[in-house]
C-alpha cells in the first residue's frame, strides 16, 4: 500500500505511544472515538483491519473483507471486533469509563464510505 498520509499531530503523538503501551492498557485512538485495549489496537494495525485514514486525522475500520456478510460474520474484521469489544474481558468500572469518554473528541469516520483503503 502506497501511503502519502500525512498524520496529525496528535495522531502521530498517538502512534508513538502506542507501541509502549502494555495490552491490557486502555487507549483511546483518534478516530475510533472509544476505549480500547492497546494490544487490540496494534493487533488490529498490524492485520491491517485497522488503517490510518487518508484524513491523517485518525485510525479507521479499513473495508470489510471479501467473505464478510451482514449477519453472523466469522470475517477477520468481525471476529476482530467481537474480541475487541467483549466487555468481559477486561472490567473497567463505569465511573472510568465516563472519566475516559468524556476526554475525548467524539468523531466517527464511516466504516466502508471513504475510499483509499483497496
Ligand atoms: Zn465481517
């Protein structure tokens, strides 16, 4: 993949933290607009489930595989996202939750609306 990305500042401040991060620890990568594992993150990164957006503004859902479908989807995107998000996994109170939330700019890209990604 040929990438002329510029990353934001605070993007690029994000992608250097990220590699000395623990995988339990809680991050919240611009674009993604939630909390998340760190090693969730970089393994999505790395499988390239997860790309930086042509924006350079943030990290975003790159296009769905080939296999994937609507309902009961095994595709690697999903099944990335089931584990991802299993809120059991890691217990993370509500009063932190909102502590964590509440810091940060809401913004969403579409998942499968912005090209560049093929
Ligand atoms: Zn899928």
């Amino acid at each position: 993949m040929v990438s002329n990305i510029t990353p934001s500042e605070r993007l690029s401040a994000f992608l250097q933290y990220l590699p000395t991060t623990r995988d339990e620890e809680l991050v919240s990568p611009p674009g993604l607009g939630s909390v998340w594992r760190a090693g969730d993150i970089r393994n999505g990164l790395k499988r390239q489930i997860l790309v930086v957006h042509h924006s350079g503004q943030g990290i975003a859902f790159a296009a769905f595989p080939s296999g994937h479908r609507a309902k009961d989807c095994r595709c690697v995107t999903c099944l990335w996202e089931y584990s991802a998000s299993d809120p059991h996994s890691q217990p993370l109170s509500r009063e932190r939750m909102m502590q964590l939330t509440a810091k940060l700019r809401r913004f969403r890209f579409a998942q499968t609306a912005e090209a560049g990604f093929e």
